[in-house]
C-alpha cells in the first residue's frame, strides 16, 4: 500500500511540476507576447485612425489651395493694390500718378516726402505725403480722380490755406490754395 500510495504522490508531484512549468512558461513567455501583441494592435489601429485623418485633411488642403487660387486671381484681377514690389518703388507710383495729374493741370507740387511703410491687416501701407499749390476744381477732380481710379488710393490729413481775390467786378476768382496731405495705398501681403 506504500508504493501505491507513493506512486499517487509521485504522479500528482508530477502533475504540480508541469502545471507549474506550463504556468511559468505562460508568465514569462505568453503573457508578454500577448500584452505586446495587443500593445501593437492598438498602434496599428491608432495609426490607421491617424492616416485616415491625414487624407482627409489632404482633401481639405487642396480644397483651400484652389480657393486661395481662386483668391489669388481675383486680387491681381480687381487691381485694387500697388503693383509696385517694394515700399520705395510704390511710393514712386503713388508719387507719379498725382504729380503728373497736378501738373497737366496746371497745378504745381512743391515737395513730396514718402512715409515709412508700414503693416496694416496683413497688407503693407505705403504712405506719400504731398505739398502743392493748385486751385479749388483742380483739388477737387484731383481728390477724385485718386480715390476713384485703380489701383485705391486714400487721402488723409489733408490741410488746405487760400488767400482769397476777388477780381475786378467783385466776383470771387478761383484763388490759389496751398495743399498738404497724405495719400497711401496697399501692396499686397507684408512686401517690403
């Protein structure tokens, strides 16, 4: 009965063993391999997600990228703005087209200073402040003509002195009035 007995503690000693090696197998060779596993699954399925959302927002991209084009076209086409590239050759620009109206005219521009540039809302400002003598209709088509032809051009801090006459008959003549303002007009984006 002793070695019947021993031979059952023997094979359920055995049987503990390799319960106990199957056991340390799977906690130091499968259990890793399947946290590892489903550690990988997860990435590749965040990846998945990831890229998804990158084709999508290459859709958006080149959506905006017509639209900016679209944009683009329609600014050089309304010729709203400065053509010139630089605040210096703007202010040449601004210069020109207002002397030559003033004296065709006859009209006579007595200085002209440019200002510096400046930022303004994501466009550069290009400012030229003007001295001039000219006559009460000549100032007013000259006003109107700058801020009614393209490219827009907008007069500021304008100061007008006149000596009056009078002719003759005692009829008011069309004296001639000293002028200083500012006029200034936008280049495109922040160009320098």
């Amino acid at each position: 009965m002793i070695t019947a007995m021993s031979a059952w503690k023997g094979r359920i000693a055995a049987l503990l063993i390799l319960i106990g090696v199957v056991a340390a197998a799977y906690l130091l060779l499968i259990g890793p391999l399947l946290a590892d596993y489903d550690e990988t699954r997860l990435a590749v399925a965040d990846a998945r997600d990831r890229l998804a959302q990158l084709d999508r927002l290459r859709g958006v991209e080149a959506e905006l990228e017509q639209q900016m084009a679209k944009l683009r076209q329609r600014q050089s086409s309304t010729s709203l703005y400065l053509t010139k590239g630089s605040d210096a050759l703007a202010a040449v620009e601004i210069q020109d087209r207002v002397k030559s109206f003033v004296e065709q005219n006859g009209g006579a521009v007595r200085s002209v200073q440019a200002m510096p540039g400046q930022g303004d809302g994501g466009f550069r400002r290009v400012t030229v402040r003007l001295q001039m003598t000219v006559t009460t209709t000549l100032l007013y088509r000259m006003l109107y003509r700058l801020e009614a032809e393209a490219p827009a051009l907008f007069v500021d801090n304008i100061a007008i002195q006149s000596t009056s006459s009078r002719e003759g008959d005692g009829k008011a003549a069309d004296p001639p009035l000293t002028v200083s303002f500012d006029v200034f007009g936008y280049l495109p984006g922040e160009a320098q």
